[in-house]
C-alpha cells in the first residue's frame, strides 16, 4: 500500500511527469481509489516525493528535512501533536497568509456561518460531500435545504486547522494548511493554503464519496459591487487551474484599516483527472447542481459582472472513490498573487516569493511538487513547538500560544526590497489600520525572536533607515510608517511635522530593546552596530527624559495620556541598560561603565518613588494605584539585573491576592479591561509556576467562553470577556516571550532558521 504522501505524489506526477518514489517497496503495485487516476491516499505519513523513504523531501534518507542523514529511522510526525485537543476558539484560522488574504470561521460549526475575511466581511466559501448519492453540507450555511454533516471535532495546530465529520458510515476530514513555518522565509512567504479531504469507511462497508467546493469573488473585492472576471489558466497538462479577480486591478490605491484586497488574482487549482470537474457559474446554479446529482453546470460566461451579480463562484468538485477501512484524500490550492504587496517611501515592492522573477504558474507548481514534503515538515514543527509550548508553560499556555500563531504571522506582510532584502510590514489591525508600528512590533517581536531573527530585523529596519533620513528630524524614534500598504512616512500624532501626541519615549524605549534583543538571539552586534549613532542619540533621549516621563501617550494609548508613568519608566531604564549591555560589546568600555551606573541609579531610584505598600504604583504622583509592570521582563531575559527579584514577586504577589477578575488581570486600576499580551509578559514576572499558572487560567476561560467571536482580540473586558476593542492583530505573538527565559529552546529555534 501507498503510504499518503508517495500517494499524492503519485497522482500529481502522473500530471507532471516527474519521477515517483516506491516507499512500500515489495507491497505489490499501489492501491487505486477507484476513478483511475491512481491517486488513492491513505492514513500513512512516511512518503515524500524525493525518492529516499525517508518522508522528508531532501533527498537523505534521515527524516529530518534538513539533508545531514543523522536521524535515520525516526518515526513519521503524528498527524495531530499529542496535547491537542477539540477545543472552543473565538475564530478558527482557514487562510491564514497575509492582511489581506486572511479567511476565518467565526462560528464553531464550519456549516453554521460564512467564512470571513478577519474584518468581518463574508468571504464565501463553500464545501459539500455526496456520501452513496446523498448530499451534507460541510462549510457555509448555502445551499439551506442540504443538511449539515454532524462535525465531531475541530484541532487547531499552529499550522493548521482540521475539522472532522462522521455521519452515514464515513468519517471524513477537511484540513485546512497553511505552509506558515516561520523559519523558512522562502516558504512562509508563500500566499497559498491547502484544502484537504480525506474520507474513510467507519462501518466497515465502502461508500462512494464526492467532494464539492467553491470561493465567490468577494475574496478578490474591496466591495461586492466591483466587477470580476475569471478565465481557466493554460498549464498544460499538469493541472487544471481557474483564475479571478477585480477589472479595474487598482494596485495599491487604498490604505486604511477595515479594507480589503482588490488587486491582483486568486488561483485554484488541483491535479488534473478525469474524475476532477471545474467550472464558474451562479452560487446557487453551481451548489444546487452538485447537491442534486454530484455534478457541475455548464460554464457561466456573462462576465465581467459585479460580485454580488449572481454571485459567480469557481466551483471543482473532486472523487475520493470508495474508501474502506484506509484515508482516501484530494487536496486543492488556493493561492493568492498581489503582484505589488508594499508601497515603500515611493516604491512598489514585491511580495517576498516573486523577488527572483517567479509568476503565479511557478508558485503553484512549486506550492504542489513540494507539498507532500512540506506537510510532514509542518506536523513535525506542530509536534516539536507544541511539547516546548507545554514545558514552558502548560496545557493552557500551549492552548493560547498555538491559538495565536497564525494570526500574528498573517497580520504582516513578507516583501523584497529592490536589493532582495526581506521587509517584513505589519499592519495594525482594528487599530488604526498603521503599517510598521514599534509599538506594535514590540509586542508582537517574541515569536519572531524565537524562530527567525530575520524577520524582526525585517520589521526594524524599515523604522531605522526612515529614523536616519533628513525627514525624521527629532530626536526620539518614529511609531510608524503610513496607513497599511503605503510606507512613506509616519501618520500618526504629529507626524513629521510636531511633536504633539507622539510616543517619544516609548517608541525609542522599544527600538532599543529590540536591536538589544536580536543582539542577544544572535550572539553578535553587527546588526546593531549598522545604526550605532542613532541608537546612541535614542539612549541619549532616555537618558534625559525617561525616568520620570512628562504626560504623554504610551503604547496602551487608548488609555490616554499619562504623566509620571510608572510602567514606562521601567521601561526606558531597562532600554538605557539594554544599550549599555550594547556599548559593553561596542566600547569604549568607560561609556558603557557610566551608562550602567545611571541605568542602576535610576531602577533604585525607581523602587524608592514606585512604591505604594505592598506593590508599585501606576504613576510615580498617585497614591493608591497599580499597574501591570510588563515592562520589566527584559530586565531578566537580557540579564540585565538592575531590578530586585523581590520587587517582581511582590508584584505578582499583590495582583494576585487583589486584582484578579474572572477573565483575567486588568490592566491596570482605571478600567477593568486588560491587554492579552501584556498579561502573559506580566505572569511570568517571578518565575514561579504557580503565578504564571495563575494568570493563564482566566485567559483560557476568556477563549472558551467569550461572546465576541472575531480572530483573537488583544484588548477586551476582564469582567464579562467581551471585545473592548482591536482583532486579528500581530501582537498576540507576544504570548510566546516565555520561551525566551529558556536559553537552550531559544538558541534550537533560533540557529534552524532560514
């Protein structure tokens, strides 16, 4: 028997005419499914597609991907990580590639709502099964008249979401992949997502099983009412491929915040058989045709139209054959070419994957040779990043970490600058719409620390080379580059042009931290030392304005001006003590003593004016306040040391005994919100277990049962666990700084990436 990844490379290079591995070998010829394709998959993980067996693509017979030979006969990943249960989320992940191509379920049940892009806005989606003639809906609400097939569970994986349903005699799984291994950017950057369905007698008997499903060109759309068109793509005979999009194709005309794309063009594509069927027609001609008689209409040609004209929808449908007691699966992709992704200080930039001449044709043959490979790579991370999730943190921690990762990788965007460098632009979310916000990358830079460095240089080189022209002229650091996809200059507050409602100490405070942190991941300064004398005129800023900051906007803005703010001064004084641990590499030796001793003045300084009882205040000049001092974790994971163990426990301590709600730690004391990120950096203040557990807790409660059902917001109401506001923002990446305090996880991860 065919194991299921030297099965789907069967199949698909029949299409294409590569070369096809035995990983059975001596089991006799391989297993059909019945619609003479030769494309049977089973429940197996071990085949690869690169002719060793060794079910990892590279060719050396080791398991492992990484082309050494060293772990020979290492068992195949398991298809869902031990730890990973069904649970509830507020939204499940289906694409999750960039700002704009980003498709969620808001609802627990695939068929109990329309997929939607992470603003809210219906992105239709569509997937029916004929199980022996009889038809189920498995994804969207339409058509109404065919029943849902009960779903039994739902497992998200960092990678990954999968859905099963078992119903009339089969169990049949929808999996939805996207290649989002952060440590690979060539891959990562790819703006694709794989669709598989995978079918199996659970009575004993076989069953013939057909799958249908179709994407409306409101995926294509900034509004239903622009028109489309669609057209079948010339691949030859490898693979059968339909294309839509907008007519007008207004390439990077619009920024702002709740918008979507309308450039460039959407791909689907699968293997081409015999038993596969594609064609464009009416939602409802298309849909009631299949649930019908498991067949499609004839092609739809009144083009181009408005979206919402008949809503013309690409629809394939795809045979699994009879199954019996093995998985039999087709996979399809959908791939997404923007053509121009970024507007940089005036020049339209490439999406990362096109910066060395690639078109959308080579991005699917590619995204298909390589997915088998591909696939056990991301079960083997999923596997790998979940049992170190667990050992840091637990089964909760785990819970939100995998929950999160996804979301804060597809909130960016990866791009070429002209000389190949990869930028990596974030975009605020349900904010204010801002691309490359420090104090957005600030939150959001763990995970990026932990698995690749690159992109974190990736998001603070933009703001560091903008920080260094003639047109930022203060001395302090920007907090963005424009409104999400234009990057020429910083909008908010006061812009270039005044100092009025900028973050002046906050946004210098992070760059500094995270130039320290990537010197730090990656042993070295060189980084750092291409924007030495802009760092020094930052830490030359806190040193003069940081201790005891003048009212002014910090990165929880929304909470409005602050003066003497506590929590911000812990943070430019851990910064001041960040570049003279810098300076210490850099020299001259004596500037890095001095600077030292004033970080040390400062941070005693600090406990003397903070304190208020038996925990520290929430500006210096109020009595009777607290705050969550997250600021102060990289006091330790930078081994800094200029703050006392003691005065983090008691930290802990009182918020523990007085401040906990039942969905979570505020904030601090003027509202009962609180910031999901921040609570997580706060939790692991004392390094006790206990604490951290503590903490966690109320989170995992607020995922099971908030009412608002959007991609995980960051900001939301520790009393009721309803939204206060923001979603699908980058930040929630920030849930990974506990693997940070764990040097040897932090280094694994670190020296694997690509």
């Amino acid at each position: 028997m065919l194991t299921l990844r030297a099965a789907f490379v069967l199949g698909l290079c029949t299409a294409l005419a590569c070369s096809i591995p035995d990983d059975d070998a001596g089991s006799g010829p391989p297993a059909g499914d019945g619609d003479g394709d030769g494309d049977h998959i089973d429940a197996g993980h071990t085949g690869d597609g690169d002719g060793d067996g060794d079910g990892d693509g590279d060719g050396d017979g080791d398991g492992d991907g990484d082309g050494d030979g060293d772990d020979a006969g290492v068992p195949p990943p398991p298809f869902i990580p031990p730890g990973i249960e069904s649970v509830r989320a507020p939204a499940y992940p289906l694409i999750a590639s960039d700002p704009y191509f980003s498709v969620w379920s808001f609802s627990d049940q695939l068929c109990g709502s329309w997929p939607a892009h992470w603003t809210g806005r219906i992105h239709g989606m569509a997937s029916m099964v004929r199980v022996d003639g009889t038809s189920y809906r498995l994804m969207a609400p339409d058509p109404a008249s065919v029943p849902c097939a009960p779903q039994t569970s739902v497992h998200v994986t960092p990678t990954r979401t999968i859905y099963t349903f078992t119903f009339q005699g089969v169990e049949l799984r929808l999996s939805f992949f996207s290649p989002a291994l952060a440590g690979d950017l060539d891959v990562m950057a790819r703006p694709v997502a794989y669709l598989t369905w995978e079918a199996r007698s659970s009575d004993g008997q076989t069953h013939d099983v057909s799958v249908y499903f179709d994407n409306s060109g409101e995926l294509v759309v900034n509004d239903v009412v622009q028109q489309i068109s669609w057209s079948d793509e010339l691949t030859g005979d490898q693979l059968l491929v339909q294309r839509m999009g907008s007519v007008e194709q207004p390439i990077l005309a619009k920024k702002g915040d709740d918008l979507r794309i309308d450039w460039g063009y959407l791909y689907q594509a699968v293997p081409r058989s015999e038993s596969v069927k594609q064609v464009v027609a009416g939602h409802l001609t298309a849909r009631n045709a299949f649930a019908s008689n498991g067949t499609l209409p004839g092609a739809d040609t009144r083009k181009p139209r408005a979206v919402n004209d008949d809503w013309p929808v690409m629809a394939t449908t795809l045979s699994l054959g009879s199954p019996s007691g093995d998985w039999s699966g087709k996979t399809l992709l959908l791939a997404y070419d923007d053509e121009y992704s970024i507007e940089h200080m005036g020049t339209r930039l490439r999406p990362y994957w096109r910066r060395n001449g690639a078109d959308a044709q080579a991005l699917i043959a590619q995204s298909f040779a390589e997915y088998p490979a591909l696939l056990q790579r991301a079960e083997a991370f999923d596997a790998e990043l979940v049992a170190d999730l667990t050992a840091s943190g637990g089964a909760d921690f785990m819970r939100l970490a995998v929950l999160s990762y996804r979301q804060a990788l597809a909130a960016h965007k990866l791009v070429a600058a002209p000389d190949g460098t990869p930028l990596f632009f974030s975009k605020e979310n349900f904010s204010n719409g801002c691309i490359a916000t420090v104090d957005v990358t600030y939150p959001s830079a763990p995970l990026f620390l932990l698995l690749n460095p690159a992109l974190v240089k990736g998001m603070v080189t933009p703001i560091a080379d903008y920080a260094a022209s003639d047109r930022w002229h203060f001395d302090f650091a920007p907090h963005d580059l424009g409104t999400y996809p234009i990057a020429n200059g910083q909008v908010y507050g006061g812009g270039e042009n005044s100092e009025a409602n900028q973050m002046p100490v906050e946004e210098s405070a992070n760059m500094i931290l995270l130039f320290a942190a990537l010197a730090r991941a990656e042993g070295n300064i060189d980084y750092a030392s291409r924007y030495w004398s802009l760092l020094g005129k930052w830490a030359t800023y806190l040193e003069g304005q940081g201790f005891d900051p003048a009212s002014q906007l910090s990165t929880d803005d929304f909470a409005g001006h602050l003066a003497h703010n506590v929590n911000l001064s812990a943070k430019a004084i851990v910064a001041l003590g960040a570049y003279a641990q810098l300076v210490e590499q850099h020299g001259p030796a004596e500037e890095a003593a001095r600077l030292r001793g004033v970080a040390q003045t400062f941070a005693d300084n600090w406990v003397t004016m903070a304190e208020d009882g038996d925990h520290t205040r929430l500006a210096f000049d109020k009595p009777g306040t607290w705050s969550q001092k997250y600021n102060l974790v990289w006091d330790v994971i930078l081994g800094l040391d200029l703050f006392p163990e003691s005065t983090r426990t008691r930290e802990l301590d009182y918020l523990r005994a007085h401040q906990m709600h039942d969905f979570g730690l505020p904030l601090d004391n003027r509202e009962t919100y609180t910031k999901l990120d921040w609570t997580v950096w706060t939790a692991t203040l004392s390094r006790d277990p206990d604490d951290f557990s503590a903490l966690m807790a109320p989170l995992v409660h607020f995922l099971n049962e908030t009412p608002t059902r959007v991609p995980l917001t960051d900001w939301y109401s520790t009393t009721d666990g309803a939204k206060t506001g923001f979603q699908a923002r980058s930040v929630v990446g920030g849930v990974y700084l506990p693997l940070l305090y764990d040097e040897a996880i932090w280094q694994k991860w670190t020296t694997r990436a690509q």
